[in-house]
C-alpha cells in the first residue's frame, strides 16, 4: 500500500464516480450552544453515486489545491483532494475509499497521512447528513460539528439534504 501525490501517471486511476449505500440520515440540532445529532437508520439501504471532484488533469492541481492517490499495488483503493484555505487550514473537497476497501481502515491511514502530511492548523470539511456512513467515520476520527445548512443543496437533485460541516484540530 502505497500513498502518492496525484500526478500525471495515476490521475487517470481515480474514478469518476463513488459509489455508497445510503443507509439512514443524520439529524443535527444547536441547543444551548452545543451541536447534537442522531441517525435514523433506514430498513433498507439505497445505492447512490456522486461525482468526484477527480481533477481533468493535473494543470488543475498546485500549491493551494493538491491531493494524493492510495494505492495497492497498481489498484486504485482511495483518494483526497485537499485545499489550502485563507485561516490556516485545509479543506478536504473529496475523500473517499473504494467499495471495495472500505470498513478496512484505509480511510483512517488516508486521513492520518493528510494530518501528518499538513502544514495546517486544523482540517474542515462539509458532509451530507444522508451519508451516515462518512458522517460516522468523521466523528470517530475525532472531528466535531461547526455547523449545518438546510439550503445548501436546495437546487440540486439532493434537495431536502442537510450539509454538515465539521471540524478537526491540529
């Protein structure tokens, strides 16, 4: 296993799509200046895709905007696309580890290799409350919630979502 910066010869190994089983919804509350949140599990999960934020080439990757490639072998098992943001941190605009790795600890490995790679004081990152599955990871990871937003994807297909943002400390 193998992390590298994405680069000429393994950007075309990153997938176009991911694929995730929607599996319940995270309901989020602010009361007395503490975030709270509670999964609904669905009785029957739903496979979904998303686009990846897979850059068209490499021209569009650079000091503020890089990312980096897992793999095994020459097999594609994840990848993040990470930003560097005005107040010292960095954004993680696209994590995600293939179907076929995952529950296997390669999102953890992925995500201590950004930390332990970041010049950065902190890590965000934005979630749909429908992927239970990211949310859940995330928090065990040790982030914590900032904030949400129930207009956020109001004009798109996932209409009614809820964008969670959350927070890590370095």
């Amino acid at each position: 296993m193998i992390i590298l910066p994405i680069a000429n010869e393994n950007i075309h190994l990153i997938p176009d799509t991911t694929n995730l089983d929607i599996i319940g919804n995270v309901e989020i509350s602010y009361l007395d200046s503490t975030f709270r949140y509670a999964v609904n599990y669905f009785s029957n999960a739903q496979a979904s895709s998303f686009p990846t934020s897979k850059p068209k080439s490499i021209f569009e990757l650079n000091e503020n905007r890089f990312g980096y490639v897992y793999l095994d072998d020459r097999n594609y098992v994840g990848h993040s696309i990470v930003e560097n943001r005005f107040n010292n941190t960095l954004y993680i605009e696209d994590f995600a580890i293939h179907s076929d790795y995952r529950g296997k600890g390669y999102a953890h490995k992925l995500m201590d290799f950004i930390i332990s790679n970041s010049k950065y004081n902190g890590i965000s990152l934005e979630v749909q409350n429908t992927n239970v599955v990211a949310f859940l990871f995330y928090m065990k990871y040790g982030f914590c919630i900032g904030g949400f937003d129930t207009l956020f994807y109001e004009n798109t297909v996932q209409k009614g979502d809820i964008a969670i943002y959350l927070y890590y400390s370095i």
